[in-house]
C-alpha cells in the first residue's frame, strides 16, 4: 500500500473542494486554498520519493498551474481533468506520468467503448488512467460518477466491468464522492469492494481523516489499495494527518 499525493487545482490555484460541490455559476465549498504554487508541492513529493501521484485541473484555467507542476517532477504525477485523445499526447509531452480520464470515456450516462479505444490508443495503455470515481445509487450498487460527480452512470463497479476496462488502462483512479472533502471517516465498504474486485493498481481517495483511516484502508484493503489524503493532510490546512508521518510510513 503506497501514498499517492493529489494537487487539486481550481482557477490556478492549489485548493480543496469538498466533493460535488463544484458546479457553474456558483462557488464550490472550499476546506483549503494555498497561497504556495502547485510546482511546490510537486517539488516536495519528487523530494520524498511520492511518485504516482494526480494533479487534477477542475475546470478552466488551471493549465499553466499544472504544466509547472509537471515540470516540477517531470514523469512523476499523473493529469487529469479535461483528457481527451486529442490532447493527451500533449499532457505526456509536458510530463505526466500518465493521464487520467472519466467523462470522456463516460457519456450519456454510459460507457462510450469508441472514445475508450481512441483514448487507450492516443496515450497508450500503459500511460492511461481511469478515474471510476462512485456514489451508491438507488439499489446500493457503487456506480461512475461524471460531469463534476454530478450525473450517476449505468456502469457498476464490479469484477466483470473492471477486467474489461484492464484491457486499456493501467490503473484506476477512485474517488467516494459521498464523502471527500468531509473528513468524516472513509467508504469502508467501497474499499472492500475494491479490494475484492480490482485486476491493476488502484488510489482510493475520500474521508480520510486521520492515521487510523490509513490504517483502515490496509486492513480492510488487504495491503492492496494505495490511498490520497487531502483535506486532513496538514500541506492542506488539515490536522488529522500529519505529511511528515506519511513520509515516515513510506520509508518503513
């Protein structure tokens, strides 16, 4: 189990949003917003061997941001926001690791298979990521969430669905939308689920709130599901988890 580092940008700036919140035409609901450049904290997690962590653009205007971020810790984190096969190439050239997709690749509430091959075939495979972020629906069953984790798919994480999409992609990217941002505890359930369905690597992100999550997510997780911590990491304004005793965790 390893930690994956996240740099949320949103008008170019290093901030925290509480899940779901962001949508046009109105202020999402923000936990944190750093005066210090996204490249800072790039720099601090090639400093401390955190690669494979995501830079994700929410919206507009964060493309600077994020290619100084790149540049920062060049083929060490992974893009995402916005990706599409025409502008993944780019995103690679200027240094990511790999990039990461979901509404592209989700459409109508659906999986879009033609933009899932085009997508896998413009980056490749092993530079692909897909963000399966989920909610419960109405019958219980954890499904994608797209559109700013607005519009609930069809698609259903299972066992069949995620060997299906392992053809194309090399890891999964996961977010509980129900509950990041809160600091109210992780989806234990959906962390089992993952860990009882997952073919490739996979970051589960949302709740965390302190050390005793982390150490929830390998025991339930079975040591198999790398983690992010944002809006209780203290780099964020957060107290429940401390950088330097992840930091310490990793060198263990």
């Amino acid at each position: 189990m390893r930690f994956r580092p996240c740099i949320d940008l949103h008008n170019g700036q290093v901030k925290q949003i509480v899940g779901g919140s962001l949508r046009d035409g109105a202020l999402p609901q923000t936990n944190f917003a750093s005066a210090l450049p996204a490249a800072h904290y790039a720099g601090l997690y090639r400093r401390d061997g955190f690669d494979g962590g995501h830079v994700i653009m929410l919206g507009p205007g964060n493309e600077g941001a994020a290619t100084e971020a790149l540049a920062a810790f060049p083929g060490g984190l992974h893009l995402g926001g916005g990706i599409n096969s025409d502008n993944a190439g780019m995103w690679l050239d200027r240094g990511a690791g790999s990039v990461i997709a979901t509404s592209f690749v989700f459409r109508a509430g659906q999986l879009h298979q033609e933009n899932l091959e085009r997508l896998a075939q413009a980056a490749g495979r092993n530079r692909l990521v897909l963000d399966l972020s989920c909610a419960p629906d109405a019958n219980g069953r954890y499904v994608v969430a797209t559109d700013r984790w607005q519009q609930l798919t069809e698609f259903e994480i299972t066992a069949a669905n995620l060997n299906h999409l392992a053809s194309f992609c090399s890891e999964f990217l996961i977010h509980a939308t129900q509950v990041e941002g809160r600091q109210q505890g992780i989806d234990e359930r959906l962390v089992a689920l993952l860990a009882d369905t997952v073919p490739l690597p996979v970051t589960y992100a949302g709740g965390v709130r302190s050390m005793t999550d982390v150490d929830r997510i390998e025991h339930i997780g079975g040591g198999r599901i790398d983690y992010t911590v944002g809006s209780a990491l203290d780099l964020f304004g957060g107290a429940g988890v401390c950088y330097e005793d992840l930091v310490a965790r990793h060198r263990i």
